[in-house]
C-alpha cells in the first residue's frame, strides 16, 4: 500500500482509536502579524512545521505551540484557540504565551545556545547558562498545565516534538499516568561523549524516557541515543526490540524518515499559477531562458552551510570562469534566531561575502549571487524549485533536511539536479543526488560544474529515481509509520 493523504485519513481512527491527538512544538504552523495596520497570517518555514501541518489536516487534533506573532493574541478565542489552516479550518490551534524573560531563556538561550549547537556539532560551542535552564523548566512545565488540562476528560496521545520540549513527556506522565506520549526529536542526536558537555545530561535523558516512544530520522540518531543513556543511567538497553527500559518504564527507540506532501507539491508546480510566478520571478530578477539557474533555500543559521555554499560558487566561477554570464545561483535565506550572537554574527558574515563575490565577478549584465531575504508565500517557493536547473542543499550537519525533498516533488518535468550535502540525514535516501562535502571547497565547485554539464537523459534518469522515493517516503507515510507503531504499545 502507498501512503497517501487519504489513506491515513482512512486508518486514522482505526490507529488512534477514541484518544484525542494532542500536538506540541515550540514554533507555531500560523503566526499572525500587523502588516499596514491589518492582521495577516504566515507559515512559518521550520522543518517541523512544514512536515506537521499536512498531517494535522487530516488527523484533526488539537496543536499547543507558542503564540510568538504580534497579532497572534487578537484573533483567539477565550481559550486562546483559533481553528487553522485560517483560510479552510481543519484543527485547532491552541496557543501559549511567554514573556520576554521565558522566551529569551528557554528559546534563545537554553535551547538555542545549548542544545542546538550541542546537537549538531557545527563547531559554534553550547551555552548552558543556569538561568536559561530555569527558564527552559517552567516553560516545559507551562506547556504540561496546558495539556494536562485538555486531557482531563479524555483518552490522550501527546506527540512532542523537537528539543525544546524535552522535559515534557515526564511531567506529564508524573501528573496523569494514562497519557500517551511520544517525542520525534526533529535534529541529530549527537555521539555520548558530545552530548558528555550537557550539565543537564541526566534529567534530559529521564525527560525524554518518560515518553513511550522516540522517534529520530535515522537508525544512526537512535544507536547515539541509546549509547548516551548507557553511558549515562542505570538503564537496560534491548537492543532486540531497540528500547530502553528506565525505572521500570519501557520506551521505543525507532527510526521515522520525515518527509513532504509530495503530491500536493507535484500538483502546485504543475499548476498554471506555478508557471506564471516563474516567469514573474524571472522577470525580476533578469534571469533568461537560456541561463542555468542554482537555487539553495535555508534559514539563515550556521548548520545550514551557507557561507560554504557560496565560498564554493565562488569558486566555481574561479575555476571555470566559461560560466560567467550563463549560469546564476539565487540564494533565499530568512532571518532566524537574530537574538543570537552566532546568528547576527553569520547574518553579518553572509552580507559580506555575497557582496565580495559580486564585486569580484560581475560583469555589466551580470551577478552570480542573488540573496533574497524577504518571506515568500508557499506558491513562490515551488515555483523557485520549479524554475531551477539545479538545487544545492549543503547543511554541515541535518537532522533530515526537507528543502531537497521539496526540490525533487516540485520538478515534475524531472529536468533538474540535487547536489546534496553528505551531513543530511536525506543522503541516506536520496540515491540519485550529487552528493557533496560542504567543507570540501574544490570537490563543491566540481560537483557545480558536474551538474552544469550533466547530459540531460542522465539527470532525468536521477530525477526519476529521486522522485519514485519521495513520492514513496511521504510525509503521510511517516505520519502513518509513527502513529502504528503507538498502536502497538
Ligand atoms: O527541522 C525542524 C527544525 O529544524 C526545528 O528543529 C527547528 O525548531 C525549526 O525547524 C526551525 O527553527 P525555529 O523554530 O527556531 O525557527
């Protein structure tokens, strides 16, 4: 059977049975802000969120997440709950608010000046600040109250996601023995002695074993996960039936590949609004039709490789300078986490080198940087995918990274080429790709220049195998894959 969205509509119930579904993340899926005195909405671009909306629609539970937008608080109801997608309601959003203090210290400070760089061993060191820590407790334990309160009536399954989150399948359990909860940890977990740093290694860990089950992209994150706990607590480790068992409670170890609503992007690039805002987005930026077109599409974070990305075009056209004028690399990076001195400092460092690069090869006519910073709408990013003869997607490290599965669902004429980071957990996948070092700056120009020169039948050839996996490994299936293998608990 291929999961698609209307068959986990079919088994849905079947899978959940009469417990209600209950979501929690930090990062709402619609933040609503004042723009020219009106309130308006916008999708968030997080992995988390763009994977979990699809599955939302069809599963009609009840998502808890941090109300971070300006006008967030004018358009809920009393119990702070909107029903969203706000232009065809399909479940509810129930919001929470923090203060500045909490924000700053479970947000910004312990979650991403620790954890984040923890996790994903970029080479930015982690802060564990004391006062971040308590902040990162309360706001777990703000997140409990609220759900803890709508599962007072009713058989309940939790499903947490992220690192911001970790505590929370444990203080719900602590209050209410009959919730089920599980956590999808949407980042790698890093080896033992990495994740060694961590002073609050030990209520991490008993956070997160709370959870009757835990899920990671890969097989690679749940053997780390389970090193950790042996090196850290008095657990069992069952290796058979992949679980740890931690104070007498057993939790799941498994491995759920996130993916995209591969259909419903395929049907978007086809569509004929899809053609017009690439043509429209050509316009714009001067871009012909013979010219090559790259794209990369990040938030502009230092694990996503940005800097080596465009070091590495950089060196492309010093290497093959034939290419000047004939291909161009558009590159759209929203601002993320800016409180962050890391994220100011790349932000800062990213402006220089897209203005050095351009200095250094422009000619009359020509750039070989675009930057974008402005949001796009959904319709503008498929069609950006649409329009690109190759993406380059070239994380130093990722959990799974969706941006390339995104490319090949949105490349239905199959005339592209993925050059893919080999620090994704999507490499293990994506067979097909060029697959490329983000720190090897020589073997990225290469991979350029490969996909530049690729004779058109092999890159379908590729494109055809890439699209037959993701159109397999969709979202709905992780989704279906996740919630069956609660059924079993
Ligand atoms: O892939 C999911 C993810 O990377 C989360 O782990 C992260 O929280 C999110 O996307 C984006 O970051 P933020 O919510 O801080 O904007």
């Amino acid at each position: 059977m291929r999961w698609t969205k209307s068959a986990l509509k079919a088994r849905i119930s079947d899978i959940i049975g009469n417990r209600q579904l209950i979501i929690a993340t930090n990062r709402e899926p619609y933040i609503h802000i004042y723009k020219e005195g009106k309130v308006e909405y916008m999708r968030p671009v997080g992995g988390a969120v763009t994977a979990l909306d699809p599955v939302m629609r069809v599963c009609n539970g009840t998502w808890v997440a941090h109300g971070s937008g300006a006008a967030d608080k004018e358009v809920v109801n009393k119990k702070d709950e909107i029903r969203v997608p706000p232009e065809d309601p399909q479940y509810t959003l129930k919001r929470i608010w923090l203060t500045k203090e909490e924000e700053n210290g479970y947000y910004y400070g312990y979650s991403n000046k620790g954890l984040w760089p923890l996790c994903h061993m970029a080479y930015t060191r982690p802060e564990f600040e004391e006062i971040d820590w308590a902040y990162y407790k309360i706001v777990n334990q703000k997140f409990a109250d609220t759900i803890l309160n709508l599962a007072k009536h009713k058989k309940t399954f939790v499903w947490i996601h992220d690192y911001h989150l970790t505590l929370l399948g444990k203080m719900l359990k602590e209050k209410n023995k009959k919730i089920l909860t599980a956590n999808f940890f949407h980042i790698p977990w890093p080896n033992p002695e990495a994740f060694r740093i961590c002073p609050q290694r030990k209520e991490i860990l008993e956070g997160l074993l709370a959870n009757d089950l835990l899920g990671f992209h890969i097989r690679y994150h749940c053997a780390n996960f389970m090193e950790t706990v042996k090196l850290d607590l008095e657990a069992r480790i069952d290796n058979e039936k992949t679980a740890v068992v931690y104070g007498g409670h057993e939790t799941l170890i498994r491995a759920f590949p996130i993916s995209v609503d591969f259909d419903e992007i395929s049907k978007i690039a086809e569509s004929g609004e899809t053609k017009k805002t690439v043509r429209h987005i050509k316009e714009q930026f001067s871009i012909s039709p013979e010219t090559f077109v790259m794209i990369g599409l990040d938030r502009i974070d230092y694990t996503k490789g940005i800097i080596e990305k465009i070091q590495a075009v950089d060196r492309f056209f010093e290497k093959f300078p034939e290419y000047k004028e004939k291909v161009v690399f558009i590159q759209k990076g929203g601002l993320s986490r800016i409180h962050i001195g890391a994220y100011k400092d790349l932000n800062e460092e990213i402006n220089n080198l897209v203005e050095n690069v351009n200095w250094k090869h422009s000619t009359k006519k020509w750039f070989p940087v675009i930057f974008v910073r402005k949001h796009m709408a959904r319709k503008e990013i498929v069609a950006l995918h649409k329009m690109a003869n190759a993406c380059l997607v070239s994380p130093v490290h990722d959990g799974m990274n969706l941006v390339c599965k995104e490319y090949v669902a949105a490349k239905n004429d199959l005339d592209g080429t993925l050059i893919l980071s080999q620090f994704t957990g999507a490499a293990r996948e994506l067979e097909g790709a060029i697959f490329v070092n983000p720190y090897d700056r020589e073997g990225f120009a290469d991979a350029i220049k490969e996909a530049v020169i690729l004779p058109k039948e092999e890159r379908m050839r590729r494109m055809k195998n890439l699209r037959k996996t993701v159109k397999e490994n969709n979202i709905y299936k992780w989704a279906g894959t996740f919630l069956e293998e609660l059924k079993k608990i």
